[in-house]
C-alpha cells in the first residue's frame, strides 16, 4: 500500500498556488500556440504536489528513478508525470511500471531507446510512451544527450524499431553560459535541429515539439518556440 500523503498546510498550498498562477500568467503572455507546464518537483515533498495538483497542475517532473515510483504510487492517477533525469538502463524496467508515465524526456541514444521500448512493451501498457530526444546542444562533455550529428539516427531508431514509443520531440537543459545570452544559442540549436529533423522524417513523424526553459529563462524559450517548459524552483521554491 503507498504511504499517506500528508496534507500540506494552508499557508503552503497558497504559496504554491500563488507561484503557480504567476508563471501560468507569464505563459500566457508569450506562448504562441498552448504551451504546457512541467512543474519540476525533485526533492520536494510530496505535499508539495498535492498543493500544486489542488491548483489544477497536473504534469510534474523528476530527476530520480526511486524518488518518480514513489511518489507515483502515493499521489493521483490523474498526474502526468515526466521523467527528465538521466536515463539509466537498468532503470527503464522500474520507470515502465508506473502506469501515469506520461513522457520519458532523456532518451540519448538508440540503446536507450530501444530499452525504454521493450520495458514498455513488457509492462503490457494499452498506449504508447512518449519520449523526447535529448540533445546536448552546448557540447559540453559531462552534459546528458545526443550529439546533434547522431540525433536524426537515434530519432529513426524510436521510430522505424520502437513500437512502443511515440516520438515527441526534443528536448535540451543547454550550459549556464547559454542560459544567459539572448538569444540562448542553445535553444536556437535545438528549434533548428527540430526543424531539419521534421523535414527528413516528413509529415508521418507528427509534430515534433521543443522541451526547453526552466525558471530563470522559460519565458525566452516560449519565445523561442517552446512547446513544453519545465519549471521548478519558481513554482516550489529553492531546493
Ligand atoms: C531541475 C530541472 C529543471 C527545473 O529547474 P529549475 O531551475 O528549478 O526550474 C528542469 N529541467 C531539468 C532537466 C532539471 O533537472
């Protein structure tokens, strides 16, 4: 049986709502088209999510494996959640069994891809997952996902060989440096890589959408064409 979650107090739940309505609010303001909000909740409790649920959030994102199948079991059915932290292969199987996946947004190569496939496809799921492709678009070493020269590769692994995987577009977390030039290079990189991207795999592949910005920069990135921006610590304060 999950765990109680406990009920987070008044005072919390209007912070939270209030940060909430602030960051939808700047959404609204630049979005082109209907922008959807990640609300990045790692290391914060999960009363924390029931206050932002209560405001009507319902995709949420996690870096951790564990910290993801916990909170899945203990929170709504109805939350969508988003895997945004670096895809190991031995934990596909456990990131499978949560029935509310919504996305896996770190694949970063097609080993990965096809991993994440068959740990899909045996958990016996009615509907595909969706997955972005990570691109590491600052080129720095220790920074997680594909280079842009493998991603159209990786992008026909998912696919032409992964039944179980739909496609959603890409996704990037860009050096600090970037984060503070206008325009961040790192999220013109990624709408250009999207944009050759689409071309080669036509019109079958559906759209494909950019997954970038975080707090100190996702009002740029909406500018910038971004479909899906993950926000965490303007939404749930610092970690
Ligand atoms: C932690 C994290 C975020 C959210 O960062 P904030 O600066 O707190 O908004 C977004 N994306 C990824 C991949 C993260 O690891």
């Amino acid at each position: 049986m999950a765990e109680a979650v406990e009920a987070p107090t008044g005072e919390r739940r209007a912070e939270i709502q209030a940060a909430l309505d602030e960051v939808r609010a700047a959404i609204r303001q630049r979005q082109t088209g209907d922008a959807r909000l990640v609300a990045v909740s790692k290391y914060k409790p999960a009363s924390d999510i029931v206050a932002a649920h209560a405001a009507g959030q319902r995709h949420f994102g996690e870096n951790y494996v564990q910290e993801l199948c916990d909170k899945a079991a203990a929170l709504p059915g109805d939350i969508a959640w988003h895997f945004i932290g670096r895809l190991q292969s031995n934990k596909c199987r456990a990131l499978a069994a949560i029935p509310n996946l919504w996305a896996v947004e770190t694949i970063e190569s097609a080993d990965k891809a096809r991993k994440m496939d068959a740990a899909w496809r045996a958990a016996g799921h009615a509907r595909p997952l969706g997955v972005y492709v990570q691109v590491n678009t600052s080129g720095e070493p220790n920074k997680g996902g594909v280079e842009p020269a493998e991603l159209e590769a990786v992008a026909r692994e998912i696919a032409g060989a992964c039944p179980a995987l739909s496609l959603r577009g890409l996704m990037t977390i860009g050096s600090v440096d970037g984060s503070r030039q206008r325009p961040n290079p790192d999220f013109v990189a990624l709408a250009r890589l999207r944009d050759g991207l689409q071309q080669a795999l036509g019109p079958a592949a559906g759209p494909l959408e950019l997954s970038m910005g975080m707090s100190d920069d996702f009002e740029h990135a909406l500018e910038l064409g971004a479909a899906s921006v993950r926000v965490g610590s303007r939404i749930f304060g610092a970690r």
